[in-house]
C-alpha cells in the first residue's frame, strides 16, 4: 500500500511537471503579424489641458503638447516625467489618428532640466489658484476612462482573433494544441497588460506632479492606482470565470 502510495505521487508529479513543460517551458511556433498588431497598438490619451500622452509600438512615452502661442512640442517620458523637448515635429509628430510615432525614435537629453522646467511652466500657466485633491482627480478620471476603454477594446480584438483561430482549426479538422493557445494569446495579453500599466503609471506621474505643485500629498493618485489595479483583478477572475465556462 505503501508502495502504491508512492508510486502514484510519483505519477501525479511527473504529470505535473509535463503539463508545466507544455504551457510554461516548451517553444511554440506563436509568431502572428495580427496579434502583434493588436498588442503593440500605440494608446493615444488627451489630457484637460489639451495636451496627450502616447505610448508608441516600441514602448516610448511621449508627451505631445500645443502651446498658446501654437508651438507644437514633443517631450519624451522618464518614469513618467519629461526628460527631453523637440520642436522639430518631422521627428515625432503625433495625431489623434495614432499615426505619429510610428517607427520613430524619440531622443533624451542626459539632464532633462530644460524640459522639466518647460513642463512645469507650462501646468502652471492656465491659473495660479490652488485646487483641491478632488479638482485635479476630476480633471484625470476622463483619461484614465478612456485609456482602460482603448484597454478593453485591444483585449477585445486578442479574444476575437483567439476564438477565430480556433474555430478555423476546427472547420478544416486540425488538430488542436491547448499549450499553444495559452502561450500565443497569454503572451499577447500580459504584453497588453504590461503596456497598459505604464501608460496608467505614466499619468498618475503627472497627476502626482499636478497635486505637488498645489501642494497635496499624493494620497489621491495612491487611491486611483490601488482602484485601478482593484478593476484588472475583477477583470482578470471574470476572463477565468468565462474561459472555465466554454
């Protein structure tokens, strides 16, 4: 009995490690131009203030800001601060349409003083009255809305082409690799997560700044993130819930 005992934890083990090899370890072919597409998409986000923040294919955040005498600038993002600023718009110029920063490159100046001192002049140009911690959440709750929709629709268009594949495999009698799916479309979808987070990372950088320089803790902006990540949580346990349910 002992024996038995022993010989099947050993088999449960072994089964164990194999299902592991399959979904986590062993290459798969899962090399899809679409999906690609899908998960590099650029996030165009506009601020109150009129200016946007870009997170390009190549994972570079740009802030795109129009003066008030209609100077266009480019400043390229440091842990959600400008490090650099470029007139010049042939390098990096940025559309609502999201057709800027395609293969482009934005270069950072080593000290990035000019520029901060640039973005600070420009936040502080519209009033110099104090708001509150509830105001300027106010002025950030649209874009957070509108970069977790972009979110959902990019997540949207990964399950579409998760479930069209799938069904063409089916219909010409293929067989089906469910390691394959999990590597291809989870990989997509934690490098949609991981880029969706560092474009929600990047506006709560600025709205931090934004309370700073009214002088406010930056409680408001914890809150919001904590809110946030609370929403991918309940997002990711419904995925899980639909998936366990086909």
């Amino acid at each position: 009995m002992k024996k038995f005992g022993i010989a099947f934890g050993i088999i449960v083990i072994a089964l164990g490690a194999y299902i592991a090899y399959l979904f986590e370890f062993k290459d798969y072919d899962t090399t899809d131009a679409a999906v690609d597409e899908v998960a590099e998409e650029e996030y165009v986000i506009e601020l109150a203030d009129g200016s946007k923040i870009i997170l390009d294919k190549y994972g570079n955040l740009i802030r795109h800001v129009t003066d008030e005498d209609g100077t266009e600038k480019i400043e390229a993002f440091t842990e959600g601060f400008p490090s650099t600023e470029r007139s010049d718009l042939a390098v990096a110029s940025v559309s609502s349409d999201n057709s800027g920063t395609k293969g482009r490159k934005v270069k950072t100046d080593a000290s990035g003083k000019a520029a901060v001192k640039s973005y600070a002049a420009f936040a502080g140009k519209k009033s110099s009255k104090k708001m509150t911690a509830a105001q300027i959440r106010v002025k950030y709750d649209p874009a957070i809305s509108e970069l977790e929709s972009q979110a959902h629709g990019k997540l949207d268009a990964l399950i579409d082409l998760a479930v069209s594949e799938y069904l063409e495999m089916e219909a010409n009698d293929q067989k089906i690799s469910y390691p394959y799916f999990y590597n291809k479309y989870s990989s997509a979808a934690s490098k949609l997560e991981d880029r969706t987070d560092k474009m929600f990372y990047a506006l709560m950088e600025v709205m931090k700044q934004e309370l700073k320089k009214n002088g406010l803790p930056a409680a408001e902006a914890e809150k919001m993130s904590k809110e946030y990540e609370d929403r991918k949580n309940k997002l990711r346990r419904d995925i899980l819930k639909q998936t366990a349910g086909l």
